[in-house]
C-alpha cells in the first residue's frame, strides 16, 4: 500500500515539477484560488507531493505521510467536482497538463473514483502504518 501510494504521488510531483507555469494554469483552470494564490499553489503542490512520495518509500512518518496525502486526495476529489458542477471543462492537471479542454474529453467520474481509490490505500496507511522494510518499523524496535 505504501509503495503503490508513492509511486502515485511520485508520477504526480515529477510530472508537474518540471513544468511549473503548466501547473500553475491547471491550478488556475480550477477557478477556486484568487490569483495570488495560483503561482504558490501550482509551484508549490509537485514538491508537496515529492515529499510525501518520498517519507513513503523510506517508510518514515508514513501516518503523518498518510494523513497530508488523505487531505490531498479529499481537495483534489473537491476541486474535481466543483468543475463538474459548475459546467467548466478541464482536465485535470493530476499528473501534468491541465487546463481547458473540450467538454466531451472530461473524465471526471473517473478521476473522482481513481482519487477515491487512492484515498483508501491512504486510509490502510493511516490504519496500519507500520510495515516490513519501513524506517518507522525500524526506529520503533526495541
């Protein structure tokens, strides 16, 4: 679960790191944000993202890593259907990209259900924390 959860949050943060301005539209295409917001938020999520990627593969802080990746999920779940209730066509911008697109090239259903599943493995995580081969086993032995 862990593993699978930071591969996810990995694919996530180097997609958008790389091209800061691009995630920075799709924060925008949103709607949510003031723009003085928008440039932090977009610049800042890739490397957010990396972080908890990263305190997952080591196994480090996986409940607090489980816990910040839990909200993630539940805002991008928010923000995804926000876009879908007020009729404005986007893509995502998950895993890089993002911004308007034609309305029938929407998938939010599916991306609600992909972050929904996603969400349980973070739940697992939060549940069970502790695991083979994690620094937070390692440290807590006696």
């Amino acid at each position: 679960m862990r593993l699978g959860l930071a591969v996810v949050w990995a694919w996530a943060g180097l997609a958008k790191i790389s091209d800061p301005e691009t995630a920075a539209q799709a924060v925008r295409a949103y709607r949510i944000l003031p723009e003085s917001l928008v440039k932090p938020f977009g610049y800042g999520l890739p490397f957010l993202e990396l972080a908890v990627a990263l305190l997952l593969v080591v196994g480090l802080g996986t409940r607090i890593a489980a816990f910040v990746s839990g909200v993630l999920l539940l805002v991008y779940i928010a923000g995804i259907a926000s876009v879908w209730a007020r009729g404005i066509a986007i893509d995502c911008g998950c895993f890089g990209g993002g911004g308007a697109v034609a309305a029938s090239k929407t998938e939010y259903l599916q991306e609600i259900l992909r972050d929904t599943g996603f969400l349980l493995l973070t739940a697992w995580l939060l549940w069970r924390p502790a695991s083979k081969l994690s620094l937070d086993r390692w440290l807590a032995a006696d």
